[in-house]
C-alpha cells in the first residue's frame, strides 16, 4: 500500500481507530473501531455506522473523489455538449447530477455540477475516471488543494445551519473555516457536501464530531447507505457500456436537451427511450438472508450488479441489469449463490425512502 | 490478546476447536471475526453429514463478503447452533463461546492434537 494516494485526513482517521484500505488509488476507512467518546456514541463497523447515519449524523471523507472548476463565458455551453442535462439552465447557487456519454450513449462517469455564479462551475467526480475525465473535459481545472467531507443524516442540517434547499450549493463558512457547501450526498439522507481547503479539513473534521450526533463513517456504510438509497456507483452500475435509458437516469436529461438530442450517444439514447432499451436496471430482493453479491447471475435473465446487506431493513438487498421482460416489479428471478439457486423478486427502488430537504 | 486456554486448538483457517471425549465443538476465532467485520447471515451443515478434512461446510457471510468455514477434522456433524441463525452478531460479540457454529463427532479424536495449539497460533498469526 505504499504508493497509495492519502486524503489530508489520513492520520486523523489512523488516530479514530480507522481500518484503512485501498480504493481507486487511495488509502481510505472502510470501517472504525471507535474508542472513547466515539464508541460511547457508536460502537463502530459497518452496521453501527450505517444504523447511526440514518439516526442521527455520520461524516464521511471523500476526499478521494475528483474536485474541478470550470470557468469563463462558454463553461457551460462546452460542458453542455458532453452531457445530456441542461447546464446552461443550472441557476447560480444550484447544483444538478449529471452524465458523461459516449457517442454510443453508454456512460463514461456520473458527477456533480454546480453554477457558483459568474460563469464558474463546479464539478465533482468519481475517483476512479478522475484522469478520463479531465483528459475528456476540455478547460477542465482540477483542484488538488482541497479535501471534500459529507456529513449525512438527519441531525446534520441543524450542525451545518446553512440554509439551503436540496442540491442548493453556497460559498460560506462553518465554524469560521470557509468552505463551499452543498445540499446533498449519497446515502439518500438529508445532508451536505463540504469543500473545504486541505490545511483546514482536520479542523472542520474535529469540529463536525465535536457534536455529540456525529462520528465518523467508513466506505463501508457509505456502500451500504448509498444501496439501499437505490443510487449507482460507477464502476458496478454504470459503465462505457450501460446508457442513461438502461440505468434509468432519464431524469437527468434536460427537457431542452429533449428537443435536440445534441449530447453524445443522443441518438441512440433517443431511440431506446422511444422503442424500449435491451436491459434495465433493478431493484432486486433476494429471498432468506444471504447476501447476493456483485457479479451473482440472474437465470436467463441478467446480472447483479450491487448486492449486499441492507442495515435498516436487516435483509439483503441488490441491484442489477436484467433483460426487459423481467424488470417488471414483482417478477420473480432466480439467482445462483454459491451454485444453489435463489428465488427473488424485482423490487421498485430505494429500498429506504430518500429524506432529502426538498 | 487473552491468554487462549491449551486445550482449544486452531486452524490456519482462522478456526477453534475443543474437545469433548469424541464430540469436537467449532467456531472462528475472534481474529477471524475482526477480520469478517458485522456478521448478517450464516449457513450451517446438515446434521449426520459427513465432513471430510478442510471439506467446506458452512458459510458466514459479513458485510464485507462471503467465506466459507472449513472442516477442521473429519467427523459427522451431530449438533448445529440455531442460535447463530436467528442472531449473527453473536459471531461478532462472543465468537470463542456463545458463537460456536457446529460439533462433529470425530473419525479420529487423535487427530485434534496436530492442530495448532494457543502459542502456536500466536505465532500464526504475527506471520500474517
């Protein structure tokens, strides 16, 4: 693990009992084994994080994920041709999830963009298409001098107290530290995401568990959370080869962008929204209490492609790609686990209703 | 790490066992809980079937992933603890005692002795 990348919170999670593991290319906490006043609030592990972010509050570091800017009069018209939402509609002060396509409109990354006025966009995206992005992007800035924390749950607005509406984003500060803040997240709770510069992140960390709500979170719960909130993560669900239609992110095509299908793959995207897509993305339930896993086979039918256990409903739950003709709620599929066959059923998503600020 | 006691051996599998006359009692070991993180589900033998040497026959599943939990010794599995079914975090909170998985009468009670002993499986475990 020595040549892995280190958020500017790696010692601080090191000090809070932190199990570090690599993901796309950095050292990060996949689970916490908290002592003293932590472990009074929560004893740690996967589950205890997960349980206590849809309880009270969990902060996540996810520094590792790519910050950029954009800037100048035509950003938001040279993001706009690669994407197929409305940018040029983003209002100052909102922020709006969108999709990098392919010409064959499979999905190159998701990502966050937000209009912070005065033609400056701010993007956010996965860690692992950090470099096809911003090689992708043209006039792309990467920001290398900030750490990115999200604290989520219901006890987090009341800590945050900016007052913003769901995906509303400001330039502010909390606890004196300026920092740029979003309504959002990725665990279908209310919550925010906070920029913040690298040299103050350890303070703003220290700040946000000084409240009693809130310990820190690991990826761990940040996958589980973000299953049941039935969201995609590339790499699993979204890949080159799946397209908006498929993965059922149509909502993130503009209503202008309707009209012209100018975005990469528009044409084809069109054309599955129109005459139906081969495959599409499910909320899956597995039957009894084993896991179906990533990569577990649908018989006849597809694969799953996030599949774990869900804390807040204590059973299993999945996502996958299945055929058309089974993607009807309430088909019954069967899946081979460990070579046994599995019965479940397609199962509309999220499994845990979204608590966002709306 | 308590001291383990020495008439309980171990397994390179991360797996306990102690004796009663003929009648071995498995577990994993609280490095193999650790290890797992939040156990959720776990899938015990058939009572009566016949288990050879580092034959797979049970899953624990965590959070994290699915493993399989080997044979230590060849037997008959004569008892299963339902208990674990009903509650997996017992795996995690006492996994050297109320968390024990299955018993199997053994083949050959002699064979326990070549397991690891405590020291050794100390040691096991510094190499890993």
């Amino acid at each position: 693990m020595t040549d892995l990348k280190t958020t500017p919170l790696d010692s601080w999670h090191r000090g809070l009992g932190a199990r570090m593991v690599p993901f796309a290319g950095y050292a990060m906490p996949v689970q916490y084994d908290f002592t003293g006043a932590l472990a009074e609030r929560c004893r740690g592990g996967v589950l205890a994080e997960h349980l206590h972010c849809r309880s009270k509050a969990a902060l996540f570091d996810v520094s590792h994920m790519g910050q950029a800017t954009m800037t100048g009069a035509g950003a938001a018209e040279a993001l706009e041709r690669l994407v197929p939402g409305d940018i040029l509609g983003l209002k100052p002060g909102r922020q709006r999830y969108t999709l990098l396509t392919n010409e064959a409109g499979g999905i190159i990354d998701d990502l966050m963009v937000a209009n912070l006025g005065d033609d400056r966009l701010f993007l956010v995206v996965n860690a692992s298409r950090k470099d096809v992005d911003f090689a992708h992007i043209p006039g792309i800035v990467p920001i290398e001098n900030r750490a990115l924390l999200a604290l989520q749950g219901p006890a987090a607005s009341a800590i945050v107290g900016v007052p913003l509406s769901f995906m509303g984003v400001a330039e502010t500060s909390i606890a004196g530290i300026p920092c740029l803040v979003s309504r959002s997240g990725y665990t279908g709770e209310d919550g925010f995401e906070i920029s913040v510069p690298a040299d103050r992140a350890e303070a703003l960390a220290e700040w946000l568990v000084g409240h009693e709500a809130v310990v820190p979170a690991g990826l761990g719960a940040r996958d589980s959370l973000r299953l049941e909130a039935g969201l995609c993560l590339y790499g699993h669900d979204l890949d080159e080869t799946t397209t908006p239609v498929e993965a059922g992110l149509t909502w993130v095509i503009g209503k202008r962008r309707k009209m012209s299908w100018d975005f990469p793959g528009g044409a084809i995207v069109r054309d599955q929204l129109d005459n139906g897509a081969p495959r599409l993305r499910v909320g899956i339930k597995p039957t009894g209490r084993a896991p179906a896993r990533e990569g577990t086979a649908i018989e006849g039918a597809g694969i799953i492609t996030s599949g774990g256990f869900s804390p807040s409903l204590n059973a299993p739950i999945a996502m996958g790609y299945v055929r058309r003709e089974f993607a009807e709620d309430g088909t019954a599929l069967t899946l081979t686990v460990r070579g046994k066959p599995m019965p479940a059923t397609v199962v509309p998503m999220p499994f845990v209703p979204h608590r966002y600020a709306r | 790490m308590a001291k383990k006691p020495a008439d309980k051996r171990y397994t390179k599998d991360h797996e306990w066992v102690v004796l009663d006359g003929d009648i071995a009692t498995v577990g994993i070991t609280d490095h193999a809980q650790e290890q797992l993180g939040d156990v959720v589900h776990v899938e015990l033998p058939e009572l009566d079937r016949e288990v050879g040497v580092n034959e797979a026959c049970a899953v624990v599943e965590s959070v994290k992933a699915a493993s399989d939990i080997f044979a230590p010794l060849a037997g008959t599995v004569v008892e299963i603890n339902e208990t674990i079914i009903e509650d997996p975090a017992i795996v995690n909170g006492d996994p050297e005692g109320e968390g024990w998985f299955f018993k199997l009468e053994l083949d050959d009670p002699d064979a326990f002795e070549e397991l690891m002993d405590a020291d050794s499986y100390e040691e096991y475990l510094e190499t890993l």
